[in-house]
C-alpha cells in the first residue's frame, strides 16, 4: 500500500510544481535537457545505422557476399567447386558464380587517350544472382543484353573521360603475363564495342573497371580462368563466420568487401563507438540536473516526509517516492526525445533534402529506423537516471522527523 501512496505522491508532487517557480523551472530545465540529449543520441543512430547499411548496398553493387580466391597462380574448376559447395554448405549458399580479373589498358577508337583498369570477366546468366550489377546499369538494359556478341561494360566516369557511349568501340591493350612494371612491355590489342554503362557512384569502379564475358576472355585474351568464384549468401548467415569455414576447408584466401576495405569498415566503426560515448556522456551530464531538482524537492517536502513517517511509511518507501519523481521526468523526456527523433527520421527519409559531398559513397544523407536502437537509447537513459536519482533519493532517509515537526514552520 505505501508503495502505491509513494508512486501517487510523485506524480503529484510533478504536476504541483507549477506553483513553485524555481521548482517549475528546474522541471522543465531537467525535462529537455534528457529530451534533447536522448534525441541527438537516438537521431545519430539512426544515421550512423543508414550509412552502414548504405554503404555495404553501394559495396554489394559489384562484390558479392563472399569472394573464394583461387591459390596464386591457379585456377578453379568452376563446375567442380560449385557442386562441392552447394551439396556442402546448402543452409548457407544460395548462389555462386564464377569471375577472372585482369589488368589491361583500355583506349578509344581513334583517340590518344589511354586508362589503366580491371577487366572483370563475368558469367552473364549467373552474375545477376550474386550481385546487383544489372541493377547498376544505365537505362535498366539487362546484363545478358549488354554482352551479348562479346560487347563489353564500362563506368560512366570511364565513359566521360574517353569521350565515348554505348555503340561505339574501344581498343583492348593486354599483356599475357599482366606484367606493366616492366621496362619492355609488349601489348596485344584488339577491338570491342560498348553494350551498356555501368554507374555504382564508387569511383574505382565507374573510372577502372570494364565488364565482359569469359567468352570474351576465351576468345580475344586467351585466357580460360577462374580466379575467384563469388558467392550469395542466404539471409541471416553471418559471412564472418562461413569465411572462416571456407578458409578451413578450402586451404584457400576467402574475402568479402569488408577485409578488402579494412580502413573504411575501420574508419566507419571508430565514428560509430565516438560519437556514441559522447553522446552518451550528454545524457549522463543532462541526468545530472536531477540532482539538483531532487534536492530542492526535498527540501520543499521536509514536512510531508516527516508527517508520512509519521504515519508509518518507511524511510525505503521515502527514497522510492523521490526516485519516482526523478523516473517519472526522465521516461516523459526520453519518450518524448526518441519519438521526436523517429518523426524527424521519416521526414528525412521521405524528404532527403540534405546532400553530401562526393567524398561519401551516398548522395544524400542516409538514415535507417531501427526500433532496437530506439530501445536501447531508451535503457541506456532510464538506468543512468536511476542511478542518480536513487542515489539523491537517499538523502531523504536523513530528515529527522521530531527536528522537522518542532521547528520547521
């Protein structure tokens, strides 16, 4: 029973402090300073949670799940290894294909101007199950279409700097040992023509990547290898972990986009954990002012404990009624702060009117709702307020009742 009177007390003391002008001010000052500070936490998360997901779509546009790398100087049987794989590892593949990288020197008809790229040599039919290239096509054309008749694929950047577009022809400069640190280097050429243009908005692939065909491969580089066999993998499986497997099993190197971009998955973690503890040290500054809010509800009430100690209610049930007091003001605020964060998020969404820089590999600022994070600013908030309020709270087991009753007027 004391535990509900205390419970009621609190709220009403809350809603009475409006007669009290330093305790109103202190209440609101209190209310959103939790409510700011909880939504600035909660609205980076969100953000930082976009850019993550934002940035492994980008990196998925031309690199599958899993890449399985041929030892050097090898190739793989591609027919042998995705029956071996498939028959192995059915609850975590769904789909692999093959792929050969090589480096040549691209240039356009009847131009001087010359670029050193990678050209990835693809299966048009099982490449759309790994990876989203098609969707990374100008103009939507589908992948099969495009290299069609050994056509090639290249980046619009690329496109742009040799002045060129679908239709026309370039000329394909390649060494068979895909040595160019030599003094002497001897090249073949031969001629292609553009079937599609590619635009992922990462520029190492829109300037320096042509697609085509192993056909293509076969035919003008002489080339029939295997190097690398990309993989999809079901939903929910951590790649991490199947990497490690593939690494035991197979004896060979196994990567995904994250170890071939160490820095960057590092560079976006570290940004991630720093502005989370900062924000987090706001919140824990912002609870702070309970403190001094509690104090002065004490003070206000050393009657009212006296009388209710007075009337039985321990000195436990004393300190649960201030810390009500506190909880009640922060779960209002924090409430009020994530659901502000999660308004704020979908008008982001809907309306992305804040642009980045080229230097992201986004466009516009990108933000992902997550209710987990939501939940955890939430705890985060409520345990830290506890702690304090509790503490504070506490200090009220110190009012002696017959000093209080005797003197205070």
């Amino acid at each position: 029973m004391s535990l509900k009177i205390a419970q009621y007390l609190a709220w009403r003391y809350i809603r009475g402090s409006y007669h009290n002008t330093t305790v109103s001010t202190l209440t609101k000052v209190c209310f959103f300073a939790i409510a700011i500070s909880t939504f600035s936490l909660t609205i980076e998360l969100f953000i930082m949670n976009g850019f993550d997901k934002a940035l492994t779509e980008k990196m998925q546009s031309i690199y599958p799940n899993i890449i399985l790398e041929a030892p050097e100087e090898n190739s793989f049987d591609f027919n042998v290894i995705q029956k071996k794989l498939l028959s192995s590892y059915p609850q975590y593949i769904e789909a692999c294909a093959p792929q050969h990288n090589k480096r040549i020197v691209i240039q356009s008809y009847g131009s001087n101007s010359t670029s050193a790229i990678y050209f990835k040599a693809v299966d048009p039919l099982l490449e759309t199950s790994i990876s989203s290239l098609q969707e990374k096509i100008v103009n939507h054309t589908l992948l099969q279409e495009a290299l069609r008749d050994d056509k090639v694929i290249i980046g619009t950047t690329l496109a742009d700097f040799l002045n060129v577009t679908v239709g026309d022809t370039l000329t394909l400069l390649f060494t068979q040992d895909d040595e160019f640190n030599t003094q002497h280097i001897e090249f073949t050429s031969r001629t292609v023509t553009i079937g599609g243009l590619l635009k992922t908005g990462i520029i190492q692939y829109d300037k320096y990547l042509l697609v085509g065909s192993h056909h293509l491969m076969r035919t003008l580089i002489h080339e029939d290898l295997i190097t690398e066999i990309g993989i999809k993998l079901k939903k929910g499986i951590n790649d991490t972990t199947f990497m490690n497997i593939l690494e035991k099993d197979f004896k060979t190197k196994v990567n995904s986009w994250k170890t071939l971009y160490p820095a960057l998955v590092s560079a976006s973690e570290l940004e991630k954990h720093v502005m989370f503890i900062l924000l987090t040290i706001i919140i824990l500054i912002a609870s702070t002012n309970l403190i001094a809010l509690l104090f002065v509800y004490i003070n206000n009430k050393k009657r009212d404990i006296a009388i209710l100690q007075t009337l039985g209610m321990t000195k436990q049930h004393i300190t649960i009624l201030f810390t009500n007091v506190g909880l009640i003001i922060t779960l209002i605020a924090t409430t009020f702060g994530i659901a502000t964060a999660f308004i704020v998020g979908c008008l982001l969404k809907i309306y992305p009117f804040i642009t980045l820089p080229d230097c992201y590999y986004v466009t516009t600022l990108p933000i992902d709702l997550d209710i987990s994070i939501a939940c955890i600013v939430f705890s985060i908030t409520l345990l830290i307020s506890f702690i304090i309020t509790f503490l504070t709270a506490r200090t009220a087991q110190s009012i002696s009742i017959t000093t209080v009753l005797r003197f205070d007027n």
